[in-house]
C-alpha cells in the first residue's frame, strides 16, 4: 500500500525527487504493485464522504483547493468536485498554460 506516489516535490531551492521514485524502485525490486490510497485516488473522497454522512449530492458543495495539478487536482476530477489551484508548489503558470494547449480536461475548475 502506498499513501504517496508523486514522482517529484518543489521546494523553494528547486525540484527533488518525491516518495513515488521510492515507490517505483521498490515496485521494480519486488515485482508487485502498490494499492494507491492517496490522491489522487478518490478513496480518501470516499471516507470523508461517509465519515461525515454526506450524500453524493453534496459533492457540488466541496471544493478541493491544491497546489499540484496530478494530485490535488486529479483528485477533484476524479472525484467529480470542483477544484481550485493555488501556486505555492510544483505546478506553475506555465504547466496550466502547456495544458491548455494539449487538453482541457485536467485543469482546475479555477486558477
């Protein structure tokens, strides 16, 4: 089971490699595959939801606010609730804008 498989972080002095290259080498090690619990993975939707006995309605109500485009935001998607990206980590101005380009199906619903 793996809580995290970002491939990288950002940190102010730069990108450095995140818990998913730890994953991956260990996916490569023992020949298996993780269960991906964490985002964007929508179990964690899931148990909020039930933990808080909220309907499926109520998910036009949520608003999942991230700062990175794969996780926080894929999370929104795949759940199907709104997201909104804020620009303190990885994902820049110039990521949303090379996304435009090649799909609109990965942004946020606001920037």
């Amino acid at each position: 089971m793996c809580i995290r498989d970002s491939p990288y972080d950002g940190l102010k002095e730069g990108i450095f490699p995140g818990n998913g290259a730890t994953v991956e080498a260990l996916m490569v090690a023992s020949g298996k595959t993780p269960e991906i619990v964490g985002k964007p993975e929508i179990s964690q939707v899931e148990v909020f939801m039930d933990d808080n006995k909220l309907a499926k309605e109520t998910k036009s109500k949520i608003l999942i606010v991230g700062d990175r485009i794969d996780t926080d935001i894929a999370l929104g998607k795949n759940a199907g609730i709104d997201s909104a990206l804020v620009f303190s980590g990885c994902t820049t101005i110039e990521d949303i804008e090379k996304l435009k380009v090649a799909s609109t199906k990965d942004l946020p619903n606001f920037t």
